[in-house]
C-alpha cells in the first residue's frame, strides 16, 4: 500500500519512439533550475525526485521502460507487478504505438485485477499536428473505455508533461485517502 511520503513508483509504458526517454529526462532534467539534492539520478532507467502537487510535496521513483519493449517477457511482466501507477505513451503521429497502448492495457488489467492502479493515457509529440494519426476524440473514448485518464503532451514543447505526473500524483492521493 501507498503510505504518505514513501515514493510513488511511476512507470513509462509505450511502444518504442514514443517519448519514453524524453518524458524521463524532463523527470530527472528539471533538476537544473531547483536544488540539485531534490533530483537524484540512481541509473539509466530510474529517476527518483520530490516534486509539489497542490502545495504537497510527493517524491516519484520513475521507471523507464525503454528495453523492456525489445527484452524478455519476464522484464515486462515484473514492470507490470511493480508500479503504483503508470504512464502509458502512445505517440499521436503513429496509430500502431495506440494499438500496442490499448494491448499493454489489457495486459496491465491482466496482472493488476482487483486493484484500482492508477493510469493516465499519454498522447505525444502534440506538437507534430499534419503528423497526427490519431485523433483526440478517438483517444479520449478509448480511455474512457480503459477507465483510465487521457492527456495529450509534447515532450518536444515540454508541453502538458508535469500535468501528467501532477495528474498521477492526484490519482494517488484521491485512492490512498479514500481508504
Ligand atoms: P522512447 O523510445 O519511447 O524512449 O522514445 P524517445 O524519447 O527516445 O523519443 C523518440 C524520438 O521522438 C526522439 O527522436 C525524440 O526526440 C522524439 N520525440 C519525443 N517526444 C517528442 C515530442 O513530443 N515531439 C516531437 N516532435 N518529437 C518527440
């Protein structure tokens, strides 16, 4: 269970290309304008930092799972056992990567049944509009239809990206009070 001030483990979910390691730069870059002790890198694919959501302070320990794509099935089956909650990332210029969002959401459904884990789908790369092959509105049903949140970012524009995890965070809250 989530206690307050323990980190929420916060895992990136999406096919390869989708923004994965930009998202988790933004995480661990923002570091440069704030206090260094806030942000502490512990290896390529984690990144734990305190960030402030409604003048609360939340620490996140974001996963990456940028090889889990191409690694073994057991990686990504662990990836689905650990999370408090996930980001899962589609690219809006590329409908494939949508498909393989609503498959890891199932699979998610699969390993997570009883619990209610948080999930926000994530439309990147906004900002490449005359790229765009997925439309918002289909987008929205579908995780209306996944029971989870939808955000549309630019990690490029460094556009709505905090939104996410502040939207993560606030799914966090809402279920650890209301138990
Ligand atoms: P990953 O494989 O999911 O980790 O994806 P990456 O973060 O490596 O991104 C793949 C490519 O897409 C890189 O060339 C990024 O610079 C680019 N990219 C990531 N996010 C955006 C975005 O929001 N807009 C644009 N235009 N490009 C992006």
């Amino acid at each position: 269970s989530v206690e307050p001030g323990s980190p929420y483990r916060v895992v990136l979910l999406g096919a390869s290309g989708v923004g994965k390691t930009a998202f988790a730069s933004i995480f661990a870059g923002a570091a440069d304008s704030m206090d260094s002790d806030d942000c502490e890198l512990c290896g390529d694919e984690v990144a734990e930092r305190e960030i402030e959501v409604d003048g609360e302070a939340a620490t996140i320990l974001l996963l990456d799972t940028w090889d889990a794509e191409k690694g073994d099935e057991w990686t990504q089956e662990r990836f689905m056992q650990i999370g408090d909650a996930y980001l899962l990332l589609y690219s809006i210029t590329d409908r494939a990567s949508f498909l393989r969002a609503s498959e890891l959401r199932i699979t998610l459904r699969r390993f997570r049944p009883a619990r209610h884990t948080p999930i926000i789908l994530v439309g990147n790369k906004c900002d490449l509009v005359r790229r765009r092959e997925v439309p918002t509105s289909e987008a929205r049903a579908s995780a209306a239809v996944f029971d989870c949140k939808f955000i549309e970012t630019s990690a490029a524009m460094q556009h709505n990206v905090w939104e996410a995890f502040y939207g993560i965070v606030r799914q966090l809250r809402l279920r650890r009070d209301s138990k």
